[in-house]
C-alpha cells in the first residue's frame, strides 16, 4: 500500500552515535527491492545529507534544508527550490546584529558564519561541515539562500521565535529542528511542501506515503502522510499528532516501520 518513505536523518534514521545501524541499513535495502521509494527528509544542507544519502545506497531526490531544496542524488539536479524572501532576510540579518545573535547562512550549500565562535565550531561538527566566516555578512545576506539559522539557548529561542515571526511575517517558515536551533525558510520550504511535491514526482498519493521524524520541524511531513509516524525518542507533541509511534532511534525503530508497514512483517 506504502510506495514512498520520508525519513528524518538525526535522531531518527541515525542512532546517538550518528550511525544507519547494519540492521536499518538492510530494512531500507528492502524496501527499495520491494520497490518502494525510500528517500531522507532532514534540515541539514545538501552535502551533509547527500553523504548520508549515498552511504546508505539511495539514488533518489532527497530533502534538504527542511524541504527547501529537493535535489537528485544521481545527476544533481534541482527539482524544488525556496529561497528565504530577500526583504526578511534582510530584517532578519539586521535583527540578529541589533541582539548581538549567532546567524548563519547557506550560499551555493555552503555554510557561513559573519564570525568563528564555539556555536558555528559545535554546529560544524555535528553535522561533518566545513564553515566559511564571512565579516562582511551583508554581501552574503544579498544572496539566495535556502536556510539561515540562529544558534541559542532554547528558552531565548522560543522567546523570539513569535517576535521574529510578526517582524519577518508570513513569506517564512520558522521552525526548530533541535532545541538550540532556529530555522528561518520560505513560507513553501518545510518538510510538508517538499513531500507533496515528492509524491507527485513519483506519482503515488499522499496516502501512500510514510514519513518517520523525531522534532517538531517533522510534523509538516506527518500531517501530510498517510502514515505518519513518530520516534520513540520524539518530542512529545509529535506522538501527539503522529498515527503510529515505533521504537527510538537507538533501537532501529525505523527498521520496525518498514518491516510492519511496506514489508508487512510483524516484529
């Protein structure tokens, strides 16, 4: 019934030692020879997801920086693509200045930062990036870019997440992808856009889509789904709205969803 998987990479797909488990790894190779589609929806940049993408042996569009780029493995072509708009951007970059704020930015998938600090290092490593600083950030906020990202304590972060909402308005998707981190796309660039627009690619329905997440930034994908499914190590109020919740990610709790629902074999 399920022909295509959309499945967040951190704390979901991969364990707490940033791993695909032997086990995992088989399940997705599976599901592929039974012939479904099985690609990553994650906030990371293109070439860190890509890397994931290819070890794992996937050679489809995969979903990136939350749904703002949609990208072929195999040729590299650019199916999707939101832009944040120029004028937030703008707002959002004088913002952070004003606050003294920790912003970085993604231009041609390459990651910047105005200055090297310990959050940009952290972040950096994390995700297996190289970072560029960049001091004159304004020649750099001028350009496309498919994401920019401030770095903060989480309670700060859901302080200013609705003043940033009201200043920057309706043209942008904010969203958290994990507690320290705050993600400003277009209003089309989250995980939800990019899945619709997957599954009209491939030419299956909604309701023959899975997606697997663990954060709130997922639950654009599982309210899109037919079938959405939360961690067991998920925020809360995503078992909330999920259909089904499997196992965590340190206990192949992707593997338990492919094996139930596209290999239809009970644990």
């Amino acid at each position: 019934m399920y022909k295509l998987v959309a499945i967040d990479i951190d704390d979901t797909l991969i364990n707490d030692d940033k791993e695909v488990t032997p086990a995992t790894q088989r399940a997705l190779e599976q599901a592929v020879a039974k012939g479904a589609v099985v690609t990553l929806a994650t906030g990371r940049a293109y070439a860190s997801a890509q890397a994931i993408a290819r070890q794992t042996g996937l050679n489809v569009p995969i979903i990136t920086y939350q749904g703002a780029l949609v990208k072929n493995l195999l040729d590299e072509q650019v199916l999707y693509e939101r832009y944040v708009p120029m004028d937030a951007a703008h707002k959002l970059f004088e913002y952070c200045i004003q606050n003294n704020l920790h912003l970085q930015t993604y231009i041609d998938d390459k990651l910047y930062a105005r200055e090297e600090n310990q959050k940009l290092i952290d972040y950096a490593a994390l995700n297996k990036t190289k970072y560029y600083v960049e001091p004159d950030f304004a020649k750099l906020v001028a350009r496309p870019t498919p994401k920019m990202l401030i770095i903060d304590e989480p309670d700060y972060l859901d302080e200013i997440a609705p003043v940033l909402r009201e200043l920057l308005g309706e043209s942008v998707h904010i969203t958290k992808s994990k507690p320290n981190f705050l993600e400003i796309m277009h209003h089309e660039g989250t995980k939800g856009h990019a899945l619709k627009f997957l599954a009209a690619h491939f030419g299956c329905a909604l309701s023959e889509c899975i997606a697997i997440g663990d954060s709130w930034n997922d639950h654009e994908m599982l309210e899109a789904a037919g079938l959405g499914v939360a961690m067991g190590n998920a925020i809360p109020a995503l078992k909330e709205i999920a259909d089904y919740v499997t196992a965590s990610n340190n206990e192949d709790g992707v593997k338990l969803v492919i094996d139930k629902f596209i290999l239809g074999q009970e644990a």
